[in-house]
C-alpha cells in the first residue's frame, strides 16, 4: 500500500467510525493534512476498493472499510489512544468500591467496561483448572462425615463433605492432610485430577483406607474444569449503534452475546496465548456475530486467567477502546491480586 493510500484508508476509516455513513471523495478531500485534490482521492478510493479494504454499499454511494481495511489499520496504522484521568480514575474507584467480594468485583467492572465503552462489555471468570493447589484443610463434622476444603493459590476455595464408611480418629485425619498437603504442593489442579492415584500411591498402610476414600473422590474434589460466570453489561448500548437499528440484525447479536457457550468460544477461541486481541467481523468466527468486532484481554488473580472485552460493531473506534480494556484488565489484576 503506498502512503497516500495509507492516508486516505485511515480518513475514511475514522470519519466512518464518527457518522456511521458511507463517506465519499469530498468528504476526505477536506481533511487539510493530505493536500490531495477530490479527483486523486478518487483513484485512490478505487485503487482501494480494488484491493478489497473498503466497498461502496450502494451506486452513487461513498465508502465504508470492509474487515481488511479495519484490520490494516488496526496492524499497521492506529495509534493507541489516552485514557483521560477521569475515566481511569472512574474504573479504579469503581472496582476499589467493591467489597471484596470475587463477583461482585467482576460484575461491577463489566457495567463499568459498557459505561465507558458505551458498547457490551463482557467478563468471564477464570480458568481455575489453571490454579495451583495451595492446601488441603479436614474437617470432621460427625463420627460418619467430614468436610475437605481445597484452596487455590489464588484464594478460590472449594469445599466438598464426604462420608466415612468406618471411624476414623482425629489422629489418622490429621496424618492424612499432611501427607496429602506435601504431595500435592505446587502442582496444578489438572494434573492433580488425573493422576491422584498414581500421587497417592505407597502411603503408610494405617492410611490406606482413607486415602482410597479420597482417590474414589478425586475427580469430585478436583475437578474445576468448569469454567465460571459470564458477566455481561450494557445491551441497551449496542441497541442504539446505528448498524443494529435493523431489528433482525439486533436480534441475532443479542442472542449470540446471550448464549453463555458462544461468548466462552469466542473469547478463547480470540485470546489462546495472547495477553490482548482484536476480532473484527468474520474474524470471531461467529456468523451471527459478523458484524461486530471484539477488543478482549487477560486479567490475572495469581496464576490462573480470566477475560474481560467489549463487544460493539466493526465500526467501533478501536484506538481508545483498546486503551480502555488493557486498564481495566491491568487495575482488575491488581486489585484481585491484593484481597
């Protein structure tokens, strides 16, 4: 692409994303910066168009960016916008309002990504099945029942009650949390699930019983391969941009955002191994979902990950939103990492 083309991609690209219409030669003739006459920023326009990164949607009509043209712009020519002081002041205080409580933290920041977005803002709980145990604690609630409470070095907890099919003294329950907490020190909770058994093996005889008890119910007590909520905010955003005025189109995105498996796809379908993406259209790989793009990031609460995005059409304006998700991600890691 040569640099007029590069110039006229990106001034139609963020006149679109202002009005939402379909921008023609006159109006990027008047962005005084590129000095082009309307006659040479028409043959750009059609040079552009031949090279697939904007279209005319209608005869007569100016041009809109198709997902190539988003896409080498997003790549190769946005700058990454400044968050203003008061709307990183806003998410901090937002978030430091919060309890404590894991949720309610989670919740508040996804009604905060779709405020200052004004699109969907989207959150998924994390990966626990990522976490490393950190101690297993026994409790004995009868003769016949005890309670096992598993943490996570990130400080999610998980409690299960099992039943005792003979006595066991307070002494063997004792011996068998220690030996289990020395065992299963700093290994991930996957690889605890599936090899327990093997973990366990040779444990001291007066132990035996117990210990099958717990390898019976390992999948049970270390299974978190489910993944958490998905917290979601701001439909009546999205219902005002002018892409979804069209009924039909509304409707298939509200569905698609609504179907807790598609959003848990999508985003980790987006993200694998990076810490920030950008989706735009058929690139989510959704097709209800083809006329939105997704700006989405990691957040951290020790080890294991989470994700947290917005959700708007293709013409959002991606250089401040993409600022606005990676803070928010950064202010929710620190925050959750400290309580």
């Amino acid at each position: 692409m040569t640099n007029r083309e590069r110039l006229v991609l990106e001034s139609i690209i963020k006149k679109y994303i202002t009005t939402a219409t379909p921008v023609a030669s006159s109006q990027v003739a008047n962005f005084g910066y590129l000095r082009l006459s309307p006659a040479t920023i028409r043959n750009i326009m059609a040079s552009l168009e031949e090279k697939g990164y904007i279209h005319q949607p209608h005869t007569s009509a100016g041009r809109v960016p198709t997902t190539a043209g988003y896409r080498f712009y997003v790549d190769r020519l946005m700058k990454r916008g400044r968050l203003t002081a008061a709307e990183r002041d806003s998410i901090r205080e937002a978030l430091q309002r919060t309890p404590g409580d894991w949720e309610v933290m989670l919740r508040e920041a996804t009604r905060i990504l779709a405020h200052l977005s004004r699109q969907l803002g989207v959150i998924v709980s994390p990966h626990l099945e990522e976490g490393i145990f950190h101690r297993l604690d026994i409790t004995r609630l009868s003769s016949e029942r005890i309670l096992l409470i598993l943490s996570i070095k990130s400080g999610l907890v998980k409690t299960i009650m099992l039943e005792l099919r003979s006595s066991v003294s307070d002494r063997q329950l004792r011996m068998v949390e220690q030996i289990l907490n020395e065992r299963l020190h700093g290994l991930r909770l996957e690889q605890i699930r599936r090899d327990f058994a093997a973990i366990v093996r040779n444990v001291p005889r007066e132990h035996s019983q117990i210990i099958h008890l717990f390898i019976r119910n390992a999948t049970r007590l270390f299974d978190f391969r489910q993944v958490g909520e998905v917290f979601v905010s701001g439909t009546q955003h999205i219902l005002k941009q002018p892409e979804f005025l069209d009924p039909r189109k509304v409707t298939t995105v509200v569905e698609a955002v609504e179907d807790r498996n598609v959003i848990l796809q999508i985003l980790d379908r987006s993200l694998q191994q990076e810490k920030m993406t950008i989706r735009i259209g058929e690139e989510i790989g959704e097709a209800k979902m083809s006329d939105c793009s997704i700006i989405a990031a990691r957040y951290r609460i020790g080890e294991v990950a989470g994700t947290l995005g917005i959700i708007g059409p293709t013409r959002m304006n991606y250089s401040h939103l993409t600022s606005l998700v990676d803070y928010t991600a950064r202010i929710l890691s620190d925050l959750m990492g400290q309580n």
